[in-house]
C-alpha cells in the first residue's frame, strides 16, 4: 500500500513562507501547479497584519486545486489539503502530525511567523518534509530553513530576482548556503510533486 493517500496521514509535510504581494502571487502560482491528489499536506504562511479581517483562504482557493483549510489547534494534518492559521494565530506543526495555532494578539512574532513554521516542522515532522521560501523582505525563513536543512529536510528557495535590497529568496540563500533546489514557482510546484509521489511509494 502506499505511504501515503488523499485525506490520510501524510507521507510528506510541506511547509511554504512568503510576504508582500509578489509572495503572495509565487504562492498562487504555485498552488496552481500542484496536482489535487498530492499525498502531502502543504502549511501556507504569509505575512499578514495581526489585526484586520484576512480572506487569505479564499484568495488561495481560486487558484488552488489542493482545499485550502483555516487550520484548528490540534487539527490532524491531512494529504492531500492546503492549510493556513489566523492572522494573530501563528501556524505550525506539533507533535504526532497534528496542527498548532500560536496565540499572538500582542503581535509579538511580527515578521518571524515563517521561522516559526519552519522550526516547528523541522523538530515535529515525522516522515520526509520540505521547506520553501517565496518573496518577501527581509530574512524571515532563513533561520528556519537552515533548522530544516539540518533536521534532514529538502530546501527550495524562489530564484532571487535582481533588486535594490535584499529579500527573503537571497537572506534564505546567503544564510544556509547551498540550497536543494532553486527554480521558479512552477518549477518548484514540479519538484514538490516529485518528491511527494516518491514519499508515497510502498516501501
């Protein structure tokens, strides 16, 4: 039997960062290439403000073929399913393959909430896991990344595009070094698909 099916315990986690709006159109554009069967549970986070009423969910949803979910605390990840916490409820991965929510109404994580995800994927994934870091400012996920890379996890980072200052692709790059896999979000999708139908083989 395989590892891993649709709506079951996944063989794979995928954990994706990004901020701004050119973050925010990379998650879409990669959500578009993800096949509806992936045997992989995809954690989405991006940086939103703490305080106002976010339609995140909805604005992935159009373009993804993956069901995104407002995650719950202590929600059993699914394959097969896209997730995203609250704009004051950090997401992560806990123990046992289930989800956490991080309180934060103080706003405390501010622009580390990727960081947050990575690190808690790279301590609590029970199986295979990548981390993927899209556009954005600054060096949110570089941190979390490198905890992924050394945990045993894949690496995939946005290729960087020429700029003024640095970004979350170049920070996430400098930071750890060499990199598993560097591509477009298309090509990203693709190598994620890749790695995900491999994870679900029998053993």
């Amino acid at each position: 039997m395989p590892r891993s099916e649709p709506d079951g315990e996944p063989g794979l986690y995928v954990a994706i960062g990004a901020s701004g709006p050119k973050g925010l159109d990379d998650i879409q554009r990669l959500l578009a290439r993800l096949p509806r069967d992936l045997p992989a549970a995809v954690l989405i986070c991006v940086h939103r403000p703490f305080d106002k009423v976010s339609h995140l969910r909805e604005i992935l949803q159009r373009h993804s073929p993956l069901p995104i979910h407002l995650a719950q605390d202590c929600e059993r990840l699914l394959s097969g399913r896209g997730y995203i916490g609250e704009p004051d409820a950090h997401l992560c991965l806990a123990e046992r393959g289930l989800c956490g929510l991080i309180a934060d109404p103080e706003n405390l994580h501010r622009n580390r909430t990727v960081d947050v995800l990575f690190r808690s994927i790279a301590e609590h994934a029970p199986g295979r896991f990548i981390g993927v870091v899209l556009s954005g400012g600054l060096d949110d996920g570089a941190r979390g990344l490198a905890a992924i890379h050394e945990a045993g996890g894949m690496t995939m980072v946005l290729t960087p595009q020429p700029a003024p200052a640095m970004g979350m692709p170049e920070n996430a790059i400098r930071y750890d070094g060499p990199i598993d896999f560097i591509g477009s979000p298309e090509a990203i999708a693709a190598k994620i698909t890749e790695r995900a139908r491999e994870a679900a083989r029998p053993c």
